[in-house]
C-alpha cells in the first residue's frame, strides 16, 4: 500500500475550504502538509498544525509535497501550474485549467517532459444528477437523443465585490460555471461542429459575464448550456429529450451544500438524494420517477490518487480541460461577432 500523498494547497478560499480540504482531511490517500494563503490565522484556526506560507511559490519551493492544489484566482492558474510542474510537483487545478488555450497547450506540452500528473478540478463529472443522465443515455431509455439542455442558474441579482465579478480576463460565469456544463456535455456527446452564442453581462453595474446561453449544433442534436443570476426558483437543472422520452431534473446536486454546512465526505451515502429530489422519466403515456445515482467527488481525488501511485489514466485530463477551454473561447467570439462559428478544436 502506497504512503499518503504529501498534499499543499493554495489558496483558502471557498474553493479550498469545501471543495478541496474536506477530501484530503477524509481520504486516507491524502495527506495535507501546507496552506498557502494571507489568512494566516484563518488556516491556524482550522488547521492547528499545518505550515502556512503567505506566498504560493514559496509554498512550492519549501513545503514538504508531492501534490500541489491550485484554487487560486483563475489568472494566476498558468503559471503557478507552470511553475510548479517545472518543480517537479504533481499538480491539481481548479477549473477552468488555464483562461486560454495557448496556456494550456503550454501545460501539456510541459507535462509529456516532466511526466508528472496534471489534473484539472472538473468534480461535477461525479454530480448525481449527471451520472443518472449518462446511465439513462447509455441504457437507450431515452432512444436517441435530440434535445439536451442543461442549466445551472441561480439567484444573485445584486453583483458582489470579488474577483470573480471583476473586469478582468478570466472572470465571470462562463468561466466559473461554464467549465462544468461544458465538461459534461464533451463527456455525453464529444465536441460539436459549431457554436452559436450569447455571452452578457445583464446585471445592473455588473463587470463581468453573469449569463451565458449557449447552443451547441450537431449533426443530429441540439445542446443548450445556460447560467444566469435570475433564477429564484428551483433550478431546471437538465431537460433530455429523446425518440422514446424525456428526462427532467429539478434541483442542484446536494453536495455542495452539505461541503458548505462542514459535512465531511466520509460516510459511504453522503452524496445521495432524497425521493423528492430525484428526476422524472416521461414516456407516451406514463412517467416515473428515477432514482438519482449516487454522486460522489471522493472518486475523482482517489483517481488522482490512483495516477499519482499506479500511473493509472485520469479520468478527466488536461486534454480534456483543453477542449472545454476552446468551446468558451469559440463562444465569446460568437458573441462578439454575432454569429454562429464552426468549431475546430
């Protein structure tokens, strides 16, 4: 059995606190050696006895790990990457992977010299809600799929003082949330031949992006990705629609918000749904109701794990990630020229 993997994370913001540290606190494969962060007595509060470092390359250059976790602002994501990979650290990123495409090609490129694991944070593979679209699909419950159409709204109509909403490159939703719609729709269906996009910011003084309504073509079906901050009422979180029926899911996977309330991932159910989550099967002349498979972010660090030990395949790779990146980038430029653009990753 492998020794736990010397873990340090930068960065002790909501990223780090719910969905980084609970899982390296709870798995056995994990063990957490440093913080990087301004919150000195904030990290020593919660993590009595872990070194905290004010800076995040001197967290690389110092800190006794193997496995670096950036949850850094997304433009700082490149080249902390870059620079701890070149360190000859093994390297978890929060999502999106890099802001552009040109970086991540960069990382990759890097990655084939250093042979280190670089692995990009895309947890909601592991959503419950999207593991029970995927089995649907691959079952032909739905016969063959022509609609798909996912959402993840919420309600903030007021615009919040935070990096995320400033005006900056990398920031907004489509960054923030688009990473995760985007990842799940490559996984289902693979890249689509062309994009048609509406990318805005609609808030009152807002700064950044807080709505995106993207339409992905293919040959034989149509993808709809939407966010945006007006949503007061349960999110309709995926509507499928295929030749022999539709599924309708209500509601936003539960995991975040136990993570939130310091809910920590070790109980085997600690993912699953109540009945009165679960979706809605609807066939010609009937409808029921379907179990929400069990979700779990647990599996993608222990696959990380697995990478790091048994240079076993990532399940969600940089490549991956890569392709995500170049659908966000094909949609701002579809915005901005007002049109619809063919894809070629």
């Amino acid at each position: 059995m492998s020794n736990p993997i010397r873990t340090a994370v930068i960065g002790f913001g909501l990223s780090a606190r719910v969905f980084h540290l609970p899982f390296i606190q709870a798995l056995a494969g994990f063990n957490l050696t440093a913080i990087s962060s301004s919150q000195y007595e904030a990290v020593r509060e919660a993590y009595p006895g872990i070194v905290c470092f004010s800076d995040a390359r001197q967290l690389i250059d110092q800190a006794d790990c193997e496995l670096v976790v950036i949850t850094a602002p997304n433009q700082a994501h490149f080249a902390l990457a870059h620079y701890a990979l070149s360190q000859g650290k093994h390297v978890l990123v929060e999502k999106p992977l890099t802001v552009t495409s040109q970086e991540a090609r960069q990382l990759i490129e890097l990655v084939k010299h250093t042979g280190k694991v670089l692995a990009p944070f895309h947890n909601r593979r592991w959503d419950g809600d999207f593991l029970t679209v995927k089995q649907l699909i691959q079952q032909g419950q739905l016969g063959e799929i022509k609609l798909f159409e996912s959402h993840f709204d919420r309600f903030r109509p007021v615009p919040q003082q935070r990096w995320r909403e400033d005006a900056q490159m990398g920031s907004g939703i489509l960054y923030d949330l688009g990473p995760h719609l985007i990842d799940q729709t490559l996984t289902l269906f693979g890249p689509p031949e062309a994009i048609t996009a509406r990318v805005l910011a609609m808030r009152p003084d807002a700064q950044a992006v807080d709505y995106f309504h993207l339409q992905l073509h293919y040959p034989d079906k149509e993808v709809v990705l939407h966010a945006d901050p007006y949503q007061a009422g349960p999110n309709p979180r995926f509507k499928v629609q295929g030749d022999k029926a539709t599924y309708i899911k209500f509601g936003l996977d539960p995991q975040e918000e136990r993570l939130r309330a310091g809910i920590l991932p070790i109980e085997s159910n600690w993912a699953g749904e109540t009945v009165q989550q679960f979706g809605t099967l609807y066939l010609p002349n009937e409808s029921k109701v379907i179990a929400t498979q069990m979700g779990g972010y647990q599996h993608l660090f222990s696959n990380i794990a697995d990478a790091i030990n048994n240079n076993a395949p990532l399940q969600v790779n940089a490549e991956q990630a890569l392709m995500g990146i170049e659908i966000i980038e094909s949609a701002l430029q579809s915005q901005l020229q007002g049109r619809t653009l063919a894809f070629r990753s």
